[in-house]
C-alpha cells in the first residue's frame, strides 16, 4: 500500500507539499495539485480522512435538518438531498439527516437547515452551536442560498400578461416569510407596472384548497383570467377548478406555477411553472457551509439562483 512518502517520491515534492494538497488544496497552485493528484492515481494512493478529521478534530459530518413536514408525492426534498450529497461526497464528508427531534443525536462540523421559520431560529437554530448555513432566504442575519423569487414571479405575471389575460389574480401561500412576500411583491410589480388591479389570495400550501378558492373565484369572471400561483401544488387545484366549471386552459383561464421539479410535469395540461434549481442550490448550501467551517464560521454572504420560466400547455 502507497504511504504519503511514495506520493512525495514520485511528485519530486515534499511529504509536506502532499499533505497541503490533500487537506488545504485552496493553498497550493494548480501546477502542484496536478503533479500531486497524477502522483496519487499512479501510486493507488487513498488519503485517510479518518485520520485527517481526528488530528482536525472535525467528524466529516454534516446535518440538515429539515423542520417542515416533507411530502412523499413530490420530491422537492430529494432533489436538494441529491445536490447536497454530490457536493459533499466530492470533499470526503458524509450526510447526516435530522429533524428537531432528533438534531443533537451525534456529532457534526456544522448543519445546513431548511423550512426553517422565523420562531425557529430562536427557539432551534440559535441554539446550534457549530456553522450553520440556510437553504431559504432569511432576515435574521445566518448565510443563506435560495432563487430569486421576485423576479420569479414577476417573469410569470408579465407572461399571463402578454397572453391578453384581463384580470390576473395571485394564489399565495399564508406565511409570513421572506420568500412568500418576495413572490407577492415580483406579481404586484409586474401587475403596477402594467396599470392592472391586484388579486391576492392566501392560503395553506394545498391543492385542495386552492381548488376551493379558485372555483369562487372563477365562478364570477366569464372574461378570460389567470392565476399566478406560488406553488405548483397550489396551481393543481386551480387547474382542476378549472375544468370542475368546464373552462378551457388556457383560452379563458391560464395558470403558472412555481418550483418546476416534479409536479408541473404530471399536470393535465401540464403547468407552465417557474423553475428552482434546486439541486445546484444544494450543491452550493454544501459548498458555503464547508466553506464556513474551514474558514472557522466566518460570514459568507447570500447567493440567489436565477429563476427558469418553463412555459407549457398550461399557457399555450
């Protein structure tokens, strides 16, 4: 078995040169860690992270805890897991998943954490005493990834617009929270923009209630509508509001939804939907809070995504 020394020999380097390369590659150039990386795949040479983490005192674990229910018909979650894992797997560190229960159940190097909501940071999040870094934009101050919701929104609102649409309503959803406000506030710029009066509803993050509300809605609108909604699961509801009243989609009611990883595309038409990139948002969660925790839980700013408008049948 190779040993650290054989890799040294034959990249002509010292063995300190090699351990830099393994464990601060940020501190080399890229001549050095190209020699040190061909002298490893030559040599069949496997670094010990075990041994690495126990001289760094670091587990190689990280947590994310996920404090909002998480539903097994759509796989929002799966995607995030999906681009967290990759990223963290490419630094040697394994992927710990966690609830409020069961947060303090083992040791890590620091927790990326999602649904959270505002009484959570104080009451779980605060309490967390390693790098935390939040999938979802926050006002309290912690580094967070999320996409542009504004300008989500408003891409999708300007869209119905276009379409000749006379009376555009938006289906929210009923929190109190930076990414919900951000949407309302890309439909009411787009909407005052183009001199059109507001339709807001807030409701619980369901189809069927959605459903519900847009069937009263749409019940006295023989013009033809749209509706701007916050998710895709809201759009559902609407679309089968919709066709409960015998309307046509999209001639006189046109529907958007907003996060395009799964539902938009079982829809009957299929929804025309704002697309998250959730799975490079992921990958970047892991990439700022290792980051954070090699940096000793230094500040590393916010990153917003560029939202996709993916335009179906739903608006066709």
């Amino acid at each position: 078995m190779a040993t650290l020394s054989d890799v040294a020999k034959k990249a002509n380097v010292s063995k300190m040169t090699v351990s830099r390369v393994i464990n601060h590659p940020e501190t080399v150039t890229d001549e050095l860690k190209k020699l040190v990386y061909s002298a490893m795949e030559e040599l069949n040479y496997i670094p010990n992270y075990a041994a690495r983490a126990l001289v760094q005192n670091r587990t190689q674990v990280v947590k994310l805890l996920i404090l909002e229910e998480m539903d097994t018909t759509e796989p929002y979650y799966m995607n995030l897991l999906t681009g967290i894992s990759r990223e963290l797997d490419r630094h040697h560190y394994a992927l710990q998943l966690v609830t409020r229960k069961s947060l303090n159940i083992g040791q890590c190097d620091g927790i990326i954490a999602t649904g959270v909501r505002r009484t959570d940071f104080e009451g779980v999040v605060k309490a967390f005493e390693k790098p935390v870094v939040v999938f979802g934009q926050n006002e309290m101050g912690y580094d967070f990834i999320d996409v542009n919701n504004e300008k989500g929104a408003f891409m999708a609102t300007r869209h119905v617009m276009g379409l000749g649409s006379r009376e555009i309503a938006f289906f929210g959803i009923d929190l109190d929270e930076p990414f919900e406000r951000s949407r309302e506030k890309g439909y009411m710029k787009a909407m005052n923009e183009g001199f059109r009066k507001t339709n807001i509803f807030r409701m619980e993050n369901s189809s069927k209630k959605s459903e519900g509300l847009a069937r009263e809605w749409l019940e006295s609108h023989d013009d033809p509508s749209a509706v701007v909604c916050a998710s895709d699961r809201i759009a559902l509801g609407v679309i089968r509001a919709v066709q409960s009243l015998g309307k046509r989609i999209p001639d006189d009611v046109a529907v958007t939804g907003y996060d395009g990883v799964f539902l938009d595309r079982i829809s009957s038409p299929r929804l025309t939907t704002v697309r998250q990139p959730v799975v490079e948002m992921g990958e970047a969660c892991a990439r700022t809070l290792l980051k954070k925790i090699h940096e000793d839980g230094s500040v590393q700013g916010n990153q917003f995504f560029e939202p996709e408008l993916i335009v179906r049948e739903s608006t066709l």
